[in-house]
C-alpha cells in the first residue's frame, strides 16, 4: 500500500483496507470508502474532459452532503486545488472569490441553479458546470456548460494519473481581509498532511471511530474532520447546518451518531453547556473533545468538562495559514475564576517563537508576537505577493534559515511547560463565533451605503461567540438607514453583519484626528 503524501491517498488507502467500511454519512445517506472513491473518480474524470489541469482551481458551491465531500476528493483525484464556496454568501462575495483564483469549473447540485447566471453575471468566468444530484435541465447556463449527474455516472471511475507532489496547491481557504476583500490562503498537500497525521496519532483515531463534522468546508477546522477520518479510516458524519447551532439537536446528533470525536469551535460547546440539559456523565460515546478558533469561556468550560468526566479536552490553535501549529491537553477542569486556558506549545515537526516589539526574542513571561515555522505553514495569499510578503518572512531570530516563518498578528506570552497563553491581535482582526473577521472589511460594505458618511466598526467582548460587532456611523440628514442590515446581507456573509447600527451626529475622534475607538467601544458596553 503506497505511502500517503498527498491528502486524497487516504481515501485510496481506506479504500483498500476497509472498503466496506463506512466512510462518510449525511441527514440523507451513508457512502463505503469504496464507493466514495469511485465517486470521486468518477468526478475526475469528468473533470479532465472538460480541461482541468494540474494547478488549476475547481470551485465546490455545494450543500453540506456526501455528495460534496465526493466533489472534494474528485477535485483532488484530478491533480486540481478545491475553492470551497459558502453557500449562504452573497453572489456577489463568492463571484469576487472565483474571480480572484481564476475559478472556470464548478461542481454544484441542483439547488444553486438559480444563483450560477447569478455569478457568471458578476464577473466570474466560469467554462463549465458539473451537477451531482438530479435536477438540472439546461445544458448551458450563460457562458458555462452543464454536466449533469448522469454524465458523471457513466464517467471511468480510474482517470489517468496526474503528477501531483505534496508541494502543489490542495485548496484555497478564502478568510476575511483587512482590506475590504477576502483573501486566499494556499495551502498544500504537504500543509494538510503534516497537521492531520499529527492529529490522528496524538489522538489515536482509529476505524472504530466516530468523527463529527460540524465546522463548514470552508473553514479551516473541516480538514481535521474530513481528512483525519479518512486518515484513520473512521467514520465522518456531516452535522446539517439547519441543526448546528441548536444545542439540544447537537447533543441528540452526538448521541444518535454515538460520535467517539467532536471537533468545534467554543461557542456551539458553551451553549450546549447552558441549554442543552446536560447531566454528569451524558453522550457516553465521546472520548475526546477537540476545540479550536476562538478563545473558550473558563467557567463554561469547566462545567463542561465536570459534565463529562469520560472525556479528554484539548485546545487547539492556529490561523488558517498555518492550520493547527499548538496545542493544549486540559488535565482537568479549571477552576471557573481562572483565566483562559493556555494555547499550549507547537505540534509535532513546527517550531513556533516569540519575537518582542524590537524584533528580538521574547523572554519566557514577556509579551511579543508569535511566529511559525515548519510544513503546516501557507504557500501565500493568492494573487497577493504584497500581503504574502508581509506575512511570509525571513526568521528575526535565525537569518540563516532557509525557509519562511509566519507572522500571527497575535500577542501570546510564554510560559514555561504550559507553553503559551494567548492575549489578543495586534491588528484589528477579531474571531466570532470561530469565524475570522477583519472588521475592516464590515467597514467597507457598511460605507458603501449611499446615506452613510463615515463608520466604524467595533469589537464588544462576549463569553458565549467571542466577539459581538457593534457599528457607529454617521449619515447624511433625514436620508433612511434602516436598510443597512439587508445592505450589509447582500455584501458580506451573515457572521459578519453587525448586531446593532448606532447612528450618531459624527463619530468621535482623536487628537490626530483618527476616529476614538476606544470610546466607541466604551460606549458600545454601556
């Protein structure tokens, strides 16, 4: 059996040790390792006849389903990078996206016929469609041509080989930019596969197993769920995004699945804490909790984890361009008063460092910035060498060293054998609800608005999703702006449209004449 170096090897892997063995289950049906990878071969080979090459990007505008994780594999099977696309973004965004990667092959399903001439519309040159469920009728939408599910069907499930190294593109995960526009992180097979066989070793998953898969394709989090199953040769079941943010339906999926592996972010488990009726010792099938992308509430947690004796917590931490790079095992719950959990040190084969506001190395116990080093770390922004290079640095510690090291943006402090602790951005990025949200970009769909003379968008701390975004602006007199939640819907994903709009005279300002976010801010709170 060949050696996994590219991500779509442990399908084939699986395939051939338990092809009988369930792969990948959704609200709907269930798919054999087996028959997950003659679906994706299948997909491959269409994917071939219609011109897609080694390099090139292949958008997924899919509904959660096997369907879609077929569609991945598929994609990957064909020497191409997969562009996962939210479904519940605007066109307009997600048109942006497939312009800005090049994007000229979709793989869609039925349900998002209306919104391809949507896109297409708005810029994106997208050559060919390829439909995996029934339902399609057109052979052409705009520009691009149809492929129906039956195509795929008759499709060879053995496409030729392509010459794909773990150093090519794997996907592109697009996150928001501070800039107005999202930006797309690179990331490699030998990215991916350093982080998921790191995982399925340090958490000993096996095909016995049971993994959740709760966060989006197009978050980062999905590449444990999907890859590390497939890894180990476990079982994934998609959590329904209609269900995902209902605690009592989390808790009745966990149990009904009998889920070994759970893999979120905080704020769904803080939830499911206060309003899912848990009792010392519930969903008995877990082992292991895994969270990740944003910072869990102490006393939650510490409910949470005297709720389940069973099971082993850990925190785990990274940017999507490094992925995971540290970790934190909790030994045992915290007492509610303390502070955040730590984030832990660096995993397997990734050096991480603190480096202080003179571009020296931190002592253990100061403050600085964190650095990553090693194979988990992003190939660049696409399309962006400007922003790439920002990040991408020769090491301020070791010159000599002949690779990059990645710039976090976030301010830790050491400290000692509990590795680091995690104290904020050093730039005006925030995480809500595990989602990255430069809230530079809610500024810039907010000004967009015809009646709006000037903004600002602020960050109000929450022990339930992190972060609550709050917006001051101030508009032109007697002109209506109670349009600007719907304004902001059609320009940015719902995670990102703020909760209240404030509107004031004119925004508060500094002595330099920058605007006072820190009174707004202040404000926000009261």
């Amino acid at each position: 059996m060949r050696e996994a170096y590219l991500i779509h090897h442990f399908l084939e892997r699986s395939a051939e040790s338990g092809p009988d063995h369930l792969a990948v289950e959704d609200d709907e049906r269930g798919i054999s390792y087996s028959s997950l990878h003659d679906r994706a071969g299948r997909i491959a080979t269409v994917l071939a006849d219609c011109g897609v090459r080694p390099g090139d990007r292949v958008g997924i505008f899919m509904t959660k389903s096997v369907e879609a994780v077929a569609a991945i594999y598929g994609t990957l099977r064909a020497g191409a990078a997969y562009v996962p696309l939210d479904p519940s973004a605007p066109p307009k965004r997600i048109a942006f996206m497939a312009r800005d990667c090049g994007i000229r092959h979709l793989i869609s399903d039925s349900q998002k016929q209306p919104l391809w001439d949507q896109l297409i519309s708005a810029g994106a040159s997208i050559d060919h469609v390829m439909v995996l469920d029934a339902g399609a009728t057109d052979e052409r939408v705009a520009s691009a041509l149809v492929h129906p599910s039956p195509e795929v069907d008759q499709a060879s499930a053995e496409p030729h080989p392509v010459g794909t190294i773990e150093d090519d593109l794997a996907f592109i995960l697009y996150t928001s930019g501070s800039t107005g526009d999202p930006k797309g992180v690179m990331l490699s097979h030998g990215n991916c596969r350093c982080f998921v066989k790191w995982a399925v070793d340090e958490f000993a998953v096996t095909p016995t197993d049971r993994l959740s898969s709760h966060a989006p394709f197009h978050f980062d989090l999905s590449t444990f769920d999907l890859f590390g199953a497939a890894a180990a040769g476990a079982s994934v079941a998609l959590v329904p995004p209609k269900l995902s943010v209902f605690p009592n339906d989390v808790r009745r999926f966990i149990e009904q699945r009998e889920i070994t592996v759970w893999y979120s972010v905080p704020s769904i488990l803080t939830l499911m804490t206060e309003h899912a009726g848990l009792e010392r010792g519930a969903m008995p099938s877990l082992r292991t909790i895994l969270f990740a992308g944003e910072v869990f509430p102490t006393k939650y947690l510490s409910r949470l984890m005297s709720l389940l004796p069973h099971v082993e917590f850990a925190n785990l931490y990274g940017p999507t361009e490094t992925n995971v790079c540290t970790w934190y095992r909790v030994p045992h719950p915290p007492n509610e008063s303390d502070p955040p959990i730590p984030i832990g040190g660096p995993i397997s084969n990734v050096e991480t460092f603190v480096v202080d506001d003179e571009g020296l190395e931190a002592r253990t116990g100061a403050v600085g910035e964190l650095y990553v080093r090693g194979p988990t770390v992003m190939k660049g922004y696409w399309g962006d060498p400007e922003r790439t290079a920002q990040k991408l640095t020769p090491s301020p510690i070791d010159r000599h060293l002949g690779d990059l090291v990645y710039r976090t943006g976030d301010l830790v402090q050491e400290m000692g054998d509990k590795g680091y602790r995690f104290l904020g951005r050093s730039d005006n990025q925030i995480k809500s609800r595990g989602y990255r949200i430069e809230l530079g970009e809610v500024e810039g769909v907010v000004a967009q608005h015809p009646s709006v003379i000037e903004c600002a968008v602020v960050a109000v701390p929450d022990e339930l999703i992190s972060n609550r975004i709050v917006c001051f602006l101030a508009s032109r007199e007697g002109e209506d702006i109670d349009d600007l939640p719907r304004h902001c819907a059609l320009g940015m994903p719902r995670y990102m449209v703020p909760e209240r709009f404030i509107r004031l005279d004119a925004l508060p300002k500094t002595s330099t004449g920058k605007v006072d976010r820190q009174a707004l801010v202040a404000r926000a709170r009261s």
